[in-house]
C-alpha cells in the first residue's frame, strides 16, 4: 500500500493576547488545567484550593514566560 506524507503550510494573522500576570489570572489558567484533568472537574469539592496546589505554578511559569517572551512583529 503506497502512502504519502504531505505537509501544508497556511499563512493567516494571530490575534494579539494581553494577559495580566496576577493571582486571578493565574487561578483562571490553574482552575482550567484542574478541570480537564480532575476526575471530579467542576464539582469537585476543593476545585480552587486543588487547582493551585497542582497546576499553580505551572499556570504563573508559563504566563512568565509568555509576558518576558520579546515575540518579532510575524508573530
């Protein structure tokens, strides 16, 4: 059976993204990662308190990085 491996470019404009680097913000990223991996997701009984303690400083490093990152005008 003859297969083709076939890659596509697509060239489109991105949005820009402000992001504020605060605790609320923060809690957003955490409390989102919580609910796609938490068995118990939106119900679960210490949603917030859980979603810092495992995805909190996960969620502050990447937005540090993403805020300190100098991206070029193409991006």
């Amino acid at each position: 059976m003859h297969t083709e491996d076939t890659t596509q470019n697509i060239t489109a404009e991105a949005a820009v993204i402000y992001v504020a680097l605060d605790d609320a913000t923060v809690l957003s990223l955490a409390t989102g990662l919580h609910d796609q991996k938490c068995r118990t997701a939106r119900s679960c009984l210490r949603r917030q308190a859980h979603a810092m303690d495992t995805f909190g400083e996960l969620a502050r490093n990447t937005l540090t990085i993403l805020a300190s990152t100098p991206w070029s005008e193409k991006h």
